[in-house]
C-alpha cells in the first residue's frame, strides 16, 4: 500500500494563525475568507472576540457566504479549519445553549432574512490524503475543501469515478448530506466512509457508505438522528480503470457527436459535462441561485400513466418506489415557466428549475414563488414537490 499525503491545512504543518477577514477575495466557486498568517493578508474584523484559539464573530451577513446571496446574518459566527476548532465551537454554544447550523459552500442553501440564531460554524476544515491500493485510489479529503478541486485533481491523475460531477459548486462535507448527483453518477456509488464530530458524544466517528443511509439526495445527516453529525472527512474511491458512464441523455448525445473508435478521456468527459452545465447553469458569481430548486418528484405508476395521456413526452425514470419525473420539463413545456420572473425571483431562461435571484432577492421573495410555482404544478398535475435546497434560519 503506497500512502501519500499530499498537503494539510496550512495552521496543521506549520502553526500558522488563521484568523478570519472580510468576503474581498472571490474565487471561481466562492469567497476565500481566510489567509494564513504566515502568507499575510490577515485582518482582524470589528466584533471579534478570541475565545481560546477560536473566535467568535456577531452579527455576521452570510448572504456573501451562500451562491444565492440571499438573507440575514448568523448571530455568532466562527469558521474552522481543524476538527479541534470545530469541537471547540460546539463546546462553547452547547454551554451557552445556542443551535449549531453548519454552513460548507452554501451552494444548496438560503439563509432567513431574519438571519439564523445561534452560532453558525463555517465548516472549512482542509486535508487530503491519498492511498493507493492496487487499482483503486483512496481520497480522504477534508470537509472544507472545494469539491470540483477534488474532481480536477481526480481528472488531471487519471482516476475514474467522480468526473460526471465536474463544475458542481459546494464542498466536500456537503457531498454525503445532499448525496450530490449529475449526468448519471450519485456521489455515494464513490463513498465509503463519512467521517463526522459527534456533538452528542463529543467524540469523532466514521461511518460506512451503507450507514450514511444514502437515497436520491438524501442521507442520514438529513434526517432527526443523523443531525448530531457534523462531517469532517470522506472518503471517495476511485479506480484507475476506465469506466465512462455515458447513459444519460445530454452525455450521450455528446458522446455520440464526437465519438471516435477510443473511449472518451477523463479530461474529455470533463469538459463535457462542464460545457453542458454552463449552458443549463447561471454563473452564480452573476446571477444568485442554488440549482435546482425542487427535486424531481417520484409518483406512482398509475399517476405516471395518467399524466402520459395527457402529456405524451413527459420523461420519467422507473425506481424502486415508483416512477421519478423530470420536474424542468413539467415547468417548461406544461407550465410555460421557463425564463418566468416575480419581481427578483425567476427561473432560469436554460433550465426552468433552477431558480435564480435576479436582484436582491429576500427570503420572503424567494419563499413566495417557490409556493406559487408548487401551486401551479399541483394544480396542473397534481404532483406535491419538495424543495432540494435547505433553508437556514
Ligand atoms: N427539461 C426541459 N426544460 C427545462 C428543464 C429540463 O425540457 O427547462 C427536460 C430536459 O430536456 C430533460 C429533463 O427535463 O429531458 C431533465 O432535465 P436535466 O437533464 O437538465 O436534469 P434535471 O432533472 O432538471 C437533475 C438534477 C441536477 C443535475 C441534472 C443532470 C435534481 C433536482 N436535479 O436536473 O442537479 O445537474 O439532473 O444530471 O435532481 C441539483 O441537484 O441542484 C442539480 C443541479
């Protein structure tokens, strides 16, 4: 077994303090809010308080924190780049009794426009192990990296198995809890543990792929018992055996239009992909958004059926529980939603359910269209949907 440890959080190999600074440094799939000490470039903000090694801002804006900029501010705020800090921050709301919301990306999420009360902890934790064993690649990244940088790197070293989900934004902590999916592939076919802060026990744990009870875009974290986890690690297995997976309809028609006598490379299937989400996908550093916005619902055969008669193309999937829609098409060619705004709210003109803030959007705003637009699908098919994104508050 060849071990490779390839970088860690700078304050971990040289002792660097981290301090946090304001939201000035963009880069392509978020804000970089903190700097090394030892790189310089640090500033202390108003309000800080130094609490042990951890500080504790109030009143901290998260809009700049989330790619749909939308809500308020955290009531205490702390970002932490170590599972130690981490441990610390939970300490110090559970003595004050606060709530814990645990921020990554904030690419599948709004915040209130009230804010969120508590402390919000931005999970930045880095780290990046490698293990190579025979054909497969073992990637233990830390919860605070970005993703697609893993997919890049995944990419550019020839390892199969994460490069579907090119150019999707957030991180890497979020990548179990939403179990991220795109172009065919969901991220927990490449989890094999989570590694997570117990707050409860005040212990770390790992978790096996099959106890993060994975489904589409769900996981345990989602749920009542899973919500003492905080993820700090996971680990992804990849191969070095090439495997395209080019089943899904924009992959496929792509690979057709370019096929040769050889597979497709890792880089080509990336730029694919990331080519096909640019066209269906704002630039979230232009236009505020989330994705998609609800998720493609799963209803009955006998209510796929019905609706067939009446709309002939409409796609569907069958799954185990029943037959799971494709909920864009539903809004585009049913409801004639595509590109349809409400004051700072719309849909997005390439991809009708991904919806976008146009402007400065609030929560309220946003809440509001997304009941309007539950409305009209129920009203038009029926169909009871469930948002994807989360709401901080
Ligand atoms: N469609 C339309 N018009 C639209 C949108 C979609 O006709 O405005 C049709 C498409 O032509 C296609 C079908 O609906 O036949 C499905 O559309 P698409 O392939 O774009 O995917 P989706 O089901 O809308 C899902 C995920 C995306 C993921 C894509 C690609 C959910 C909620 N969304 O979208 O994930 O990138 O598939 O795999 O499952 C996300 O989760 O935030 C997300 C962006």
């Amino acid at each position: 077994m060849e071990m490779n440890v390839v970088c860690f959080s700078c304050n971990e190999s040289h002792g660097a303090q981290i301090r946090t600074v304001s939201p000035s440094t963009k880069t392509t799939f978020g804000y970089v809010f903190q700097r090394c000490a030892v790189a310089g470039k640090e500033a202390r903000p108003m309000n800080e308080e130094t609490r042990g090694d951890i500080s504790i801002e109030e009143q901290v804006p998260l809009a700049p924190y989330t790619t749909f900029h939308i809500g308020g501010a955290a009531e205490y705020f702390t970002s932490v780049e170590n599972i130690e800090k981490l441990r610390k921050a939970v300490q110090w709301a559970k003595a004050k009794k606060f709530p814990v919301t645990v921020l990554g990306g904030g690419s599948n999420v709004f915040v209130a426009d009230a804010g969120v009360r508590g402390l919000v902890i931005h999970n930045h934790i880095t780290g990046r192990e490698i293990v190579k064993e025979g054909d497969a690649v073992l990637l233990t990244i830390g919860a605070g990296e970005v993703f697609d940088d893993i997919v890049a790197l995944a990419v550019s070293r020839g390892w199969w198995g994460l490069e579907n989900l090119s150019c999707i934004p957030g991180s890497v902590g979020a990548t179990p809890i939403q179990n991220i999916g795109a172009y065919g592939v969901e991220v927990a076919e490449r989890i094999v543990f989570v590694d997570a802060y117990d707050k409860e026990t005040d212990t770390s744990v790992r978790l096996t792929g099959d106890a993060c009870l994975f489904g589409y875009r769900d996981s345990l974290f989602k749920h009542a018992e899973g919500k003492r986890y905080i993820v700090t690690r996971v680990t992804y297995r990849l191969s070095k055996t090439p495997a395209p997976v080019l089943h899904y309809r924009d992959l496929a028609a792509w690979n057709e239009a370019h096929k040769t006598n050889e597979l497709p490379t890792l880089t080509e299937i990336r730029t694919a992909v990331c080519a096909i989400r640019s066209r269906k996908f704002p630039d979230w550093n232009v236009l505020g958004t989330a994705g998609s916005f609800f998720k493609n619902p799963t209803i009955s055969d006998a209510h796929f059926s019905a609706l067939l008669e009446r709309f002939p193309e409409l796609p569907g999937y069958k799954t185990p529980e029943g037959v799971k829609v494709a909920l864009g098409w539903i809004l585009d060619r049913v409801l004639n939603v595509r590109g349809y705004r409400s004051g700072t709210v719309g849909t997005y003109e390439g991809q009708a359910l991904v919806v976008v803030n146009y402007g400065d959007a609030t929560s309220a705003e946003l809440e509001t269209f997304a009941r309007d637009i539950a409305q009209k699908i129920f009203d038009a098919t029926e169909i009871v949907v469930e948002w994807e994104v989360t709401k901080l508050s």
